[in-house]
C-alpha cells in the first residue's frame, strides 16, 4: 500500500525540550563551522527506530520508519512560549504559544541596523544596501527567535573508516524547546487517530532513553518528548498559525515558505536547488488542477545538506538542495478554500519526503509598506526568579496534577483509543532502589512518589550544579573541555546504572580503564574545582572517585545537594509532590519531608550523576567561553 492509498492525513505535534546539548551537524574541516537552529526530520526519525528496535516491534518499525508510508517526520522548529522577550518587554500575546520558521528569503532589513522588515519582491530603493533576515521568525512576523549553541571542537582518532583530524560540532544548548508536526496518513479517521495514540504511548514508554542527533557519543542528544497540545494531539495544518481561516481569495496571492531542504532535481537528473520553481509549478498544476495557480516570482538559495552514518562511522556524502525560507509567491486566478491549502501542504516537494526534506507551507504576503523588526525571543521552557543568571528551569506548580509533576511539560498523555483499548499498562520499575523515570505513571504509590520527586528535583539539581561550575571557574584550569566531556560520556551511558556509572567515573579518573591518558590524569590530580563554600579544596580526581564507593555516595550527595537556607527551590519543588504534604509545602522553609529525605537517600546516586553531567557541561561551556582552551 502506497501512501497515497491513505487518503485521511493530519499532523502530530510534538514538544521536545532538550535535556542535554544536542549536535545538528558535525564538520571536519576546522576552518568552517556551520549553525542549525532545527533538529532535521532524519534526527527524529534515527529517534524513533531505535525505540522501535529496543522495544522489538518489528512490524512498526517498517511501517512507520522504512517505508515512510504512514508517518512522515519533519523539522524540528524553536517553540517560542508565554514568557518575556529577550530585551524585557511583555509577550505579544502571553496566551499564545509560536513557532518560529525558517525566515523568508524575500525579507531583508535596510542598512547594516536596520530596525524595519521589507519585502523586496515589491519597490526597492537601489541606492540602500539590504541585509538578509537569517534568525527564524514566527508567520505572523512578531517575533524572532534566538536559538542558543555552542561549537565544539574535537581531534578524532584515525579508524577503520575515518581517516582522523581535527572536526566542530556544532551542539544547541540544553534547556531549549522545540517543536516538530510529523505527518500522519491513515485509511480513515478511527485508524488516525490510533496511530496518533500508538506513537505517544511508545514513546512515552521510552521514558529518559529518548536521543537526538549523535546521542550516542559525547553525551549529546538527550531529549524530553511530549504532546505539544494535549487537549488536541493532532492538527490540520503543517505550522503552528495564530489564524484559522487560509482560504485566498480569487486573484489572490499567497508565499510558498520552504521549511527545509528540498532535494530537487533538475531536467538532466542532477542535483538543481534553482528547478525548485518548476517543481512547485508542476506540483501546483497536479494536486489542484482547477485553482489557475501561476508562479509569480522567487527566491532560492542553494545550501549543501549531509549528516553522519553511525553505521558506516562516517559522513555521507552532500547534495545541494533548496535551502529553508526559500519563497516562491503564487497567484491563484479562481481563488483557494482553507481546504485546498490544506490539501496542497500535505504534499512535499523534491526527494526523501519521508525524513522532512522538502515540506513547505503557505502564508500570506508581507505588507507593502516596511513594518518595525520583531523583538528577539529564546525558546525556554520556563524562568525561575531565584535561578542564577542565565540558567532557566522549570517551575513547579504548587499543586501539580497528575501526569505533570512538578508544574513541568507533561509526558505523552494516556490517550484513549478510538476503539476503547488502551494497551500502555504502567512499565515495572527496574529495582527498588533505581526507579523509571517521571514518565512512568502506573503501579504501586511508592514508585510513583519516587517518578515525581525525581522528576520535580532533577531541574533544580542541575541549576544548582551550573551554578556551582560558575562559582569555582577560576579553578576549572587545568582542566580543559575535551576532557571534561569524555568524563561525562562515561557518566552518560545508557546501559549502566547511576552506581555503575559512578564506579566507572571513578575508575577512569583512577587511570586504570584506559580512558583518560596519564597526562589528564595528571590534570586531575592537580585541579582544584570545588568552589569557595569547601575550606580546603580537594583534587579533581578525588573528588570524582568519592561517588564511585557506594557506600560513600549518600555522604557526597549530602555535602553537595542544594543547601536549604541558600536555595530554597530544591525544597519547595520537592514539597510541591511531595504526597505526605498536603498543602505542598516544606514542612519549615527549606526542609524536606521524612518519605523525601528516605528517597533522597535512596536515589542519592543518581541525583549525584545528575549534579556531575550538569557541572561538567557547564563547566567545559565556561573553559570554551575563556578563549584559547583547546580539548
């Protein structure tokens, strides 16, 4: 069955909030960094097959991944939420949550500072220079989004199939929330809406062993998958749009936006990023051959797309394609419904649709006359008052209700089936004293008071310990990034406990596992990186092997968890899950529960992996911001 047998088609809208550093595109040539500020559909896709496979659903995995036919990935965009703008003026409308999309490449700003957009498909004044408008902004052009990465640069090992040298990854910051509306067919509505369902469960299932992009080294990739609207998991429309009415008009114009790279080929079967034009004119003329849709005029830009094969250990090789924000605009001389614009976005242009390439959306002309520059705006998740400068966490709600504790984004919700079988029982927890995630919903009360206070407590941990690495940066030295980076990848492994990957932390800081070479062990012995609150420092490498001794871990956490008179938030977002407190109050200003202060001690290794992942990435961002630290 081809996808154009499944007639019904919706989009599944997906919110990921990056819970580490995640890697978009890696290069080996040193001299040139390159930026995204999405997460490609091929990303998402890798995402979704290996909890296909870990979870052994076979038939799943070639229904929805190999052969694309019943679920379409796309581009992840920054999602830009109720909250504040970058230069502190209020939301424009603070009930109303936006999508920034690629930036036309029909509006520039005039001069080198300019503050008004203008469309340069109409009257342009020759003798002023225009400058591009490359930061993602929202449709209705009142904000833009400022997305937040970090470039790192590694010296690769020469291999069986890399032949070694210097390479930069470039890595979007943790903290950040995307959004991504995969597209979904179906035979009819009832089946749609179980796809939808199934996709969900599965990977709210996944719980914390979601990934993104090269998750599998480096301790990139981590990733908090839910809903994006769980009232309404699926949508008509491709992009998130303030209106709901898109019809046009008759003799009316509209701007076809690409939203990623389209692989279009040209007349002679090579690549041709400029056949875009005659690709949507032919595409036009087949799917509403009755709307007398001509092009008008157009903007193209050619950009090289690649990636890394994890397989194969190496890049794959570049085409050139359309690049995002490409605008061709249409004319329609009988006019379109919202139905037909609907129906014509469903459709991709150019190759691989299956991985996102080429998925586009139709919007309205900008005004003739110049209008003013949005203000800029980062896509976070929440802001705490008492967080140190720069760090953003998530807020716990006073009185959190179920699925959504501690205030935070909610998991992929229980959603009942159109057929009234729900088959997402509660997952068992792996022992009793290593408890699922916050995903996990079901079974007995003592599992989920664990899953909550785990979930309320993990954000205000790893404020805390970014704090901590800013407090002692005039110690971090002589540790450098690299290091610190390959301490966390032992830290971060997915198929070890907190304890083991505590011992194997201790292990290789000791030198004997052959991780570190003996001048970074030598590095540790003599960095002091514990701040000013400590009255004798000790050494790196002592004070990473602490956590390896079980029996000593409950002591290290106690001596680095956040203290109760200096950060009252650790309390007061465990109090707010906290089921022994009715209220959701500490029971004094900084003090925890009796049943918190048992799973404190139990869950004492993990909360201090989470310290150290957070410490250490801070801590390797803040040796790459001083200048002149190589890894």
């Amino acid at each position: 069955m081809r996808s154009s047998d499944l007639p019904v088609s919706a989009y599944l809208p997906l919110r990921y909030v990056l819970t580490d550093t995640v890697a978009v595109r890696t290069r080996r040539d040193p001299l040139q960094v390159a930026t995204d500020l999405t997460v490609p559909g091929r990303a998402q896709r890798g995402m979704l097959a290996a909890v296909l496979r870990h979870a052994g659903r076979e038939g799943a995995l070639h229904d929805w991944v190999a052969r694309g036919r019943q679920v379409c990935f796309a581009t992840a965009h920054p999602r830009l939420e109720p909250g504040c703008v970058e230069d502190g003026t209020p939301h424009p409308d603070p009930a109303t949550v936006r999508v920034a999309c690629p930036a036309p490449a029909n509006l520039y700003t005039p001069g080198k500072d300019g503050t008004t957009l203008v469309d340069v498909f109409g009257p342009t004044d020759p003798s002023v220079p225009y400058k591009a408008v490359r930061e993602p902004l929202t449709p209705d052009r009142v904000l833009r989004a400022r997305v937040r990465t970090t470039t790192e640069r590694f010296l690769s090992r020469p291999g069986r199939h890399t032949p070694g040298g210097p390479f930069h990854t470039t890595a979007l910051d943790a903290d950040q929330v995307f959004e991504a509306r995969w597209h979904l067919r179906a035979p009819h509505t009832r089946a749609l809406q179980n796809l939808a369902h199934d996709i969900l469960d599965t990977l709210d299932r996944a719980g914390g062993s979601l990934t993104l992009g090269s998750g599998g080294t480096r301790a990139h990739g981590g990733v908090r998958v839910g809903p994006a609207d769980p009232d309404r998991p699926l949508s008509p429309d491709r992009v998130r749009l303030p209106w709901t009415e898109r019809s046009v008009p008759p003799g009316g114009t509209l701007d076809l936006l690409l939203l990623a790279p389209a692989l279009v080929v040209g007349a002679h079967g090579g690549a041709s990023p400029r056949s875009l034009v005659a690709e949507v004119a032919d595409l036009c003329g087949r799917v509403l051959p009755g709307a007398g849709i001509e092009v008008g005029t157009a903007h193209v830009e050619p950009v090289l797309v690649g990636a890394y094969h994890r397989g194969y250990h190496g890049p794959m090789a570049q085409r050139w394609a359309a690049a995002p924000g490409a605008v061709v605009r249409l004319f329609t001389r009988a006019g379109l419904s919202t139905e037909q614009v609907r129906e014509l976005e469903t459709h991709q242009v150019g190759e691989r649709a299956v991985e996102g390439y080429g998925q586009f959306t139709l919007l309205p002309p900008p005004p003739e006359t110049p209008v003013p520059l949005p203000p800029r705006a980062e896509p976070v998740a929440a802001r705490t008052s008492s967080a140190p400068s720069g760090a953003h966490t998530a807020v716990p709600a006073a009185s959190p209700a179920p699925g959504r504790a501690g205030g935070g984004p909610a998991s992929a919700p229980r959603l009942p089936r159109a057929d009234g079988h729900d088959p997402s029982p509660g997952r068992p927890g792996q022992d009793g004293t290593d408890p699922p995630g916050a995903e996990y919903w079901g079974g007995p009360p003592g599992r989920l008071q664990d899953a909550l206070l785990w979930d309320a407590a993990r954000p205000v941990v790893r404020a805390h310990a970014r704090a901590r690495a800013r407090a002692c940066e005039h110690r971090l030295p002589p540790l450098t990034p690299g290091l610190l980076d390959r301490l966390r990848a032992v830290l971060t492994r997915p198929d070890r406990t907190p304890h083991g990957c505590l011992a194997d932390l201790a292990r290789a800081v000791a030198g004997g596992d052959g991780v570190l070479s003996a001048k970074a062990v030598r590095a540790l012995e003599h960095a002091r990186p514990t701040g000013a609150e400590r009255p004798a420092p000790v050494t790196a490498r002592a004070w990473l092997t602490l956590p390896g001794d079980p029996g000593a871990v409950a002591a290290w956490w106690t001596d680095h968890r956040p203290a109760s008179g200096a950060d009252p938030d650790y309390a007061a977002a465990l109090a707010a899950v906290d089921l022994d407190l009715a209220d959701g109050r500490p029971p004094a200003p900084g003090e925890l529960s009796p049943r918190a202060r048992e799973w404190e001690r139990r869950a004492a290794a993990r909360l201090a992996r989470a310290h150290l992942v957070a410490w250490m990435t801070e801590a390797a961002r803040l040796l790459r911001a001083r200048g002149g630290v190589h890894s």
